[in-house]
C-alpha cells in the first residue's frame, strides 16, 4: 500500500497546486467572475490529464482516482460551495477515466 501511495505522491502534489493556487491567486487579487466560471472545468481538466499519465506510467489504479478527489475536497468545499458534491464526483470520474485511457495506451505501446 505504502509503495502504491509512493507512486501517485509526485501527481498529488502537482494537482495541490493546480487545484488550489489558482482559485487563491483569483480570490487575494479580487478577479472578475467569469475566470471563476472557468475554473472548474480546468480542475476537471487536470484531474484527467494527470489520470493520464498517470496510467501511462504505472497501469490502472483506482487508488489514483480516490486520493485526487480527496486533494480536491478542500477546494470544492471552500471555493465551490454551492456544486461541491458535483465537482467532486467529476474529478473522481475524470481521474478515473484518465488512469483508465492512460493504463491501455500504455498495454499498446508495450
């Protein structure tokens, strides 16, 4: 388990920071509302890149899904109160889609 953690680890951290800075940058600096409305679905964006590569590197692991939606549980709560819980199950649902699509192009490659 702790060698599956290890792995995902490196995608954690840069989804923190992709999850997390730009909605702060938006809120310190008083941005207009529409950069707002485009930051969900560049969450939702990332979540799938990363499942990407994810997959592509280390194969299918739902574990990779589960610890991106927990990193984004902060951010949904307090920047997204309103559709939390649906961009929540996005980013499950994207994070998983993308370890999926990432884990066959890697068993094509091979």
């Amino acid at each position: 388990m702790k060698d599956r953690f290890e792995r995902t680890l490196f995608y954690l951290v840069v989804q923190i920071i992709l999850f997390g800075l730009p909605p702060l940058l938006c809120a310190m600096y008083g941005a207009p509302m529409q950069i707002y409305m485009l930051l969900p679905p560049a969450d939702l964006c990332v979540a799938l890149i990363a499942g990407f590569f994810f997959g592509k590197k280390n194969g299918a692991d739902w574990l990779m899904s589960i610890c991106s939606t927990v990193v984004f549980l902060p951010t949904g709560l307090f920047f997204y109160p309103g559709d939390a819980v649906l961009f929540i199950v996005g980013v499950f649902v994207c994070s998983l889609i993308g370890v999926l699509v990432g884990s066959v192009y890697r068993r094509r490659v091979r």
